[in-house]
C-alpha cells in the first residue's frame, strides 16, 4: 500500500486493461455503468485506490459472484465474454476478488 491508497497488483491491473478492451468493442452491454467504466479504467492505469473504493469492490464481488454461473461468463463458452463477464472484469474479476479479500477496511 502506497501513502495514499491501495495500489492494485499487476494481474488486477491486467484483467481492468482487458475489460477495458471489451469495454471500447461495445462488449459490456446496454446496462453497463459509469461507475464500472471509472474502476475498469483505474485498475487498467494501476491507479491508487482509497478505502472506500476497496470497500465499494468487496460489496461489488459480494453481490455478483453469482453471475460466473452465467452462460458466456467462462472462457470458451458460448456468448463469451458475455456483459456479466466485462463487469467482473472491470471490477478486477477473480484477481481483484482475491486482492480485496485481503485487505481490511
């Protein structure tokens, strides 16, 4: 952790620069968010991440785990990366999952 926030690891940093991608290739899907914009981007450019943002991706992955039971969620599977899948990501997916997991706020 830097002195003004939580730095995401480099494979975070890799999943926000592919949902990033999906992201631009019009892939996300009609309810996709700002706000998911905003963090697949910050993750993607390794920016600092605060408390409160930490916290906001604990609840995010909390809440959506279920979705990677959805068709087009698994690489390889039809409908793949389906618009669940670039939330996921942008959000840092399984990589930012873990990382989060792991610190207290």
């Amino acid at each position: 952790m830097s002195s003004s926030g939580h730095t995401p690891p480099k494979g975070v940093q890799q999943v926000g620069q592919r949902a990033v991608r999906w992201i631009e290739e019009g892939r996300a899907g009609a309810g996709f968010t700002d706000v998911g914009r905003r963090r697949a981007h910050q993750l993607a450019d390794g920016e600092d991440l605060d408390d409160a943002d930490v916290k906001k991706m604990q609840v995010y992955f909390a809440r959506h785990r279920v979705d990677k039971d959805a068709k087009g969620f698994k690489r390889g599977s039809e409908g793949f990366p389906s618009p669940g899948r670039v939330a996921w990501d942008a959000w840092g997916g399984d990589a930012g999952e873990r990382w989060v997991r792991g610190i207290d706020v």
